[in-house]
C-alpha cells in the first residue's frame, strides 16, 4: 500500500493491472515515469517477481538511469542489484555478446558508432567510384539505417527510397555490410536487426528469452519503429505481459521511422489489452492545457483524451508580433529579460523552440549581444555549423587568402580531389621554406612540384581563389557569398535536395546570407573584416563554463520531454511551422500539429507564440501569414501582446503594476 497511496486513481490503477498486454495513454505531464517506477517496484514487492525477470525499456540512457535509482529508492534496495532498465540497443548489445556466433560475429565484436559507419560508407562510394555529387555519405547512411530498420534486404532498397542514388544503395549497402562483416563489426541498428533475424528462425533462443523476462514494460512507444515492435512482439509472444506507455498526440518522429501505428493498432497486435488513460496534468496551468487540448483535437489520428490540472486557469497564451525577424529576436529577448528581472525567473527555467534549426541565428545575436548565457539544446550554435563554417571561411580566404587555417577547410570542400597526401605535401613545403598554405599553391603550381593530375586541380582551386580575392574589393560581401556558393556548387554538393538534413543546412545557408545582409545594410561603411571580428568579439570562448544559468535554444523535437517555466515558441508562420516541406511529404499536417502541442505542453506557467509580418528568405524579404495552429487556440484563451497597453496587468500577481 505504501507503493501505491501517493498515486492518483488512474496511475493507481496502471500500475496494480500486472498481467497480459496493458496500454497505458499517458497525456503530456501525467506522471508516465512515475507509473513505470512503481509498477516496477509493485512487480517485485508485491508480485514477487525477481528483479532479473523484468525488462524495462527506455529511449535514453540517462531516462533508464533515472528509471533505476527511483526504483531502488521506493524499494530501498542496494545499487547493486539487478535491473533490466535499458534501452532497445543496450539490451540487444548484451544479447549479442551471448548469441554471437549464431549471426556470423564473435563475442567480442566492435560496435559501429555513426562517426565509423559514416567513415565506412565512404570509404565503400570511393571503391565503388561513386562521385559525391551522386551520393553522399550521410545520405547513403541515412537510406541504409531506415532499410535496416524496416527490416529490408539490399535489393529491396532501389523502389523503398525514390532518390537519385536509388540505383546505387543496393550495391552500397551490400558492399558496407561486407566491410563490417570483415571487422567483426555491427552497427547500432544490426544490434536489434541481428537480435530480431535471430529469434525468428531459432526456437530455442527464441523461448530462452521469452522465459528470461516474464514481464516487459516499454516506455514512449508510440516512438517505437517496425523493429522494436518486432522485437517486443517476440519477447513477449510466450506470456504476453507487456505493458506499453505513450501518447499518440507526442508522436513526432515518423522522420526517422518511428510506426504511430505500433501505439494506436496496439489492442490488434495484442487481444485483450487492458486500456488505461492519465489525463491529469501535473504540469501546466489550466489555460495552457485549454490551448493544448483545442489544437490537438484537429488530428483524426489519436485516441482522444482531455488533459485537466488542479492548478489554476494562469495566464493566457500571449501572442508577440512584429514587423520582422528583427524586431521579433528584440521583443522576445527583451521580455525574457523583463520576466527575470521583475518575476525572478531563472533564465534556465526559460526557453526558446523553433521549428527549423536556422531560426536561431537571429536570436543568437541578440542575445550574445545582451551578453546573455545560452545553450543550444541538442544541436550546435548557428555559426559553429559545418556549412556555416565553410562559408565563412571562404570569404575569410578572400579577404585574407594567407589565412590558413581558413584555406586548410576549403581546399577540398566541396569535394574538388585534392586529398590530405596532397595537402600534407603542401604543408610541408610551407614548413620547408617557410611560406602560408596559400603561398606553397602558388609555389607549387609554378614549379609544378606535384604529381600532374594534382597541379590541374590545385591550379583551377588557386585561380578561381584569385577571382574570389579580386571580387572582394569589387562587389558587396552578400554577393560574393553567392558567386562563391554557385562556383563551387556548394549547395548541390550537400547531397539528397529531399534529405531533412540537407533542407536543413540549405535553410542555414539562406539565414548566413541574411545575417551578412543585415549587417552590411546597418553598417555600410563597415568591411568583412570587421564583420568577423564583431562574430569573434561576440562570442566568448567556453561561456557555459561556471555558469549555473542559462537561457535555452532549441527545436521543437528536442523540446520532447523537457519543461519550463516560460516558453517562446517563435516563427509562427506559414509556410515555416507548419513546415510546407514536411506536409508535401506526408500530405498530411497532423504530425505537424503534433509538435505544437508538444511545444505547447512543456510550459509550467507562461507561453509566448510570437511571428513576424516579414522574413528574409534568400536575400528576399517575404511576407508570410500567420500559423495556421494561431487560429486553432480559442479567442478567449490567447491575446496580443502589447506591454504598452497591457503589461502584466491582470495575469502574473508578481508583476502587477508593471509594464515594459
């Protein structure tokens, strides 16, 4: 009883249902980790079924840690006692350490982490002399991953993924299953696939495993893709005790293979399911729940459910808007910044999502300008990124082409065959004779003291350096920066035009070149060099070091599972959230809604939807209608904020009185 008095009635009842199949809908801010926790604990103490029987599975390490110590704390048991709380691959990983020589590897086999496969599939397009500009790595990585995932074989993969390197994969893929074969190597998802392959044709592992773990439990499954339900189905074919958790209104991750159907087709894949639902909130405040609910019940594809809190109804949904990204970055750091001062809010407890990745930038800036610490959540700072990166170091290079640690990134990105032997050749000489990287080119192409199809390649990069070094003193910086992305084919180097990733980095592309437009239109007088010392002077080295507070930045999917006090959803508008891109995919804006509501429901207090009038898109400004989600919050729910007429009149107690 003591596992149980602190439960309300649905987590209570959650929890004390133990045997078949149980899916369990846990709404956004219900306790789901809590139910998971203690039913565990009840498993053991009151079922009395040994730790080592259950199987818990998580989609992070640090969840299934958590996971652990809450348990042991309700159990008041040692640390060194045995759970299974893990995720898919960590189970899989030790699996396979066992099973190894039934699937063709040794039990002290290598795991494959992103980095190596991507080093692998590369090395496997250079022997099958398959050119960049036909398929990238990380595109043939991508392709092959979701292959694996959907359980498909090489030759399957030309009519599963339409793209131009389609006729390829099947020969890639073959080629880099080879190469991993020959290293006694899996990659993270051959580690659930050779699991899964495995108990499918092997009856006796197949009921070893079914008896091993007596009840399973699987956290966030409407996350799941087609091989983690396969696998699930087979470990709990013998008993049927599993127990699933998850919300089909936080399904956001169709991209990258998770199945919504695993969760809503769940009582068809298991008769007899047992349905549970929690929809008491123990997060937000009553109008933030309100506005969750009424956008989410435009979906078609859900359970339904209605989220309630005991808490208060709390402010209403504030909507910021402005006359452009400019204003909008300024209004929204300047509220930030009134909420801490005057409310006492920590800057942790405030975040910023956006739906795309290049949003950021602008908001960057404001806030390095307001010297504010910051963080980007799961994802790196604007001007930290690769092609952000590159670019600015070509124009770095065109300003000062003895720079050579700017020259040193270019000199084969794109792609242009001039290899690290090349370049090591070239260091070298700079060393022998004391020269820059840019000096040994023109050194070595003079006295043509490299191989000949070497000099061909470094004398074209050379010469379209010099044009770049001699349009630098003759056009605008925003226009340089486009000659340079159209003579190096930059763009079409990325890969995939239909790859998420790709969209991304093009949209990160677009957003530099709005960056330096801005700055050269506020600044005419000022030079390219003083554009990179303002990013330098900007951006202090180690910032977060000793700092205990800091304002987040970050998608909406990584948004998934966190909280805040004060949320900013920012870019509120067509075609960028809803992205237009995502919709033309899927013909279908529900898992675009889906990230709203999620975006929604991790506010505690206070939520800001703010768009601008107009946007710089690819050196053009563009005026963009509002989001169609602005529409689905009920009138009475929301207002536009103006601090001149409305301050915190009415809603926050603490600033009462108050405007800005």
């Amino acid at each position: 009883m003591e596992l149980l008095e602190n439960l309300n009635p649905m987590q209570r009842e959650a929890v004390e249902v133990t045997d078949g199949p149980q899916l369990i809908i846990a709404g956004a801010g219900s306790g789901k980790t809590r139910v998971i926790t203690h039913k565990i604990a009840y498993l053991i103490k009151v079922k009395k079924v040994p730790p080592w029987r259950i199987f818990a599975a998580t989609f992070t390490n640090k969840a299934a840690n958590e996971m652990k110590e809450r348990v042991l704390k309700l159990l008041d048991l040692p640390g060194d006692v045995r759970l299974n709380v893990s995720t898919f691959h960590s189970l899989c990983a030790g699996f396979l350490r066992r099973e190894a020589p039934k699937v063709g590897l040794t039990p002290h086999y290598t795991i494959v982490d992103e980095r190596d496969q991507l080093v692998i599939i590369k090395n496997c397009l250079n022997f099958l002399r398959i050119p960049l500009e036909v398929c990238q790595p990380k595109q043939a990585q991508e392709k092959i991953n979701l292959a694996k995932i959907n359980m498909l074989e090489p030759e399957d993969l030309e009519g599963f993924f339409p793209c131009v390197a389609a006729e390829m994969l099947p020969e890639v893929m073959r080629l880099y299953q080879k190469r991993l074969s020959e290293s006694d190597a899996a990659d993270f998802e051959d580690l659930i696939l050779h699991i899964v392959r495995l108990l499918k044709k092997d009856e006796e592992t197949r009921r070893f495993y079914q008896e091993r773990f007596l009840y399973i439990l699987v956290d966030e499954y409407q996350d799941t893709n087609h091989l983690q339900f396969e696998l699930i189905r087979l470990l709990a074919g013998a008993h049927g005790n599993l127990s699933v958790v998850g919300d089909e209104d936080q399904s956001i991750y169709s991209w990258r293979g998770a199945k919504l159907s695993n969760l809503l087709d769940f009582s068809k894949h298991f008769p007899a399911t047992t349905i549970t639902k929690l929809e008491q909130n123990y997060r937000s405040t009553g109008n933030i729940l309100k506005s969750a609910d009424a956008v989410i019940s435009h979906n078609v594809e859900r359970f339904g459910k209605t989220l309630w809190s005991e808490r208060q109804a709390g402010d209403p949904i504030f909507l910021i808007e402005s006359m452009d990204e400019i204003e909008e970055a300024l209004r929204v750091v300047e509220t930030i910044l009134t909420i801490h001062h005057l409310e006492n809010i920590p800057m942790r407890e405030t975040a910023i999502f956006y739906r795309q990745n290049s949003l950021s930038r602008i908001f960057e800036d404001e806030i390095r300008r307001r010297k504010i610490p910051y963080l980007i959540v799961g994802g790196i700072r604007f001007y930290d990124r690769a092609e952000v990166k590159d670019l600015l170091a070509y124009l770095k290079v065109a300003v000062n082409p003895n720079n050579t640690i700017a020259l040193q990134r270019i000199i084969n990105v794109p792609p242009r065959g001039i290899g690290d032997r090349t370049v090591e050749k070239l260091l070298q000489l700079g060393r022998e004779k004391n020269l820059t990287l840019y000096q040994s080119l023109e050194l070595a192409v003079a006295e043509r003291l490299l191989p000949t199809n070497a000099i061909e390649k470094v004398s074209k990069f050379l010469n379209s350096t010099k044009e770049w070094i001699r349009a630098a003193t003759r056009i605008t910086p925003f226009d340089l920066l486009r000659r340079i992305i159209n003579e190096t084919d930059y763009i079409e180097s990325l890969g995939d035009a239909h790859s998420i990733q790709v969209i991304s980095k093009k949209d990160n592309i677009q957003e530099l070149q709005n960056a330096i437009q801005e700055f050269f239109e506020k600044n005419p007088e000022q030079t390219l060099e003083n554009y990179f010392e303002n990013l330098a002077l900007a951006a202090p080295v180690d910032e977060l070091q000793g700092q205990s507070d800091y304002l987040a930045l970050m998608t909406l999917h990584s948004a998934k599972g966190l909280e805040f006090d004060t949320v900013f959803i920012v870019g509120m508008e067509e075609p960028i959230f809803p992205n237009r891109w995502t919709i033309e995919e899927s013909q279908s804006v529900e898992e675009e809604r889906r990230l709203f509501y999620v975006g929604i429901t991790r506010a505690k207090n206070r939520i800001f939807l703010s768009r601008a009038e107009s946007r710089l898109f690819r050196g053009q400004r563009e005026w963009n209608l509002p989001s169609i989600f602005l529409d689905e919050i009920p009138p009475e729910l929301k207002v536009i904020w103006n601090p001149t007429i409305y301050g915190w009149r009415t809603t926050s107690p603490a600033l009462k009185g108050h405007s800005f």
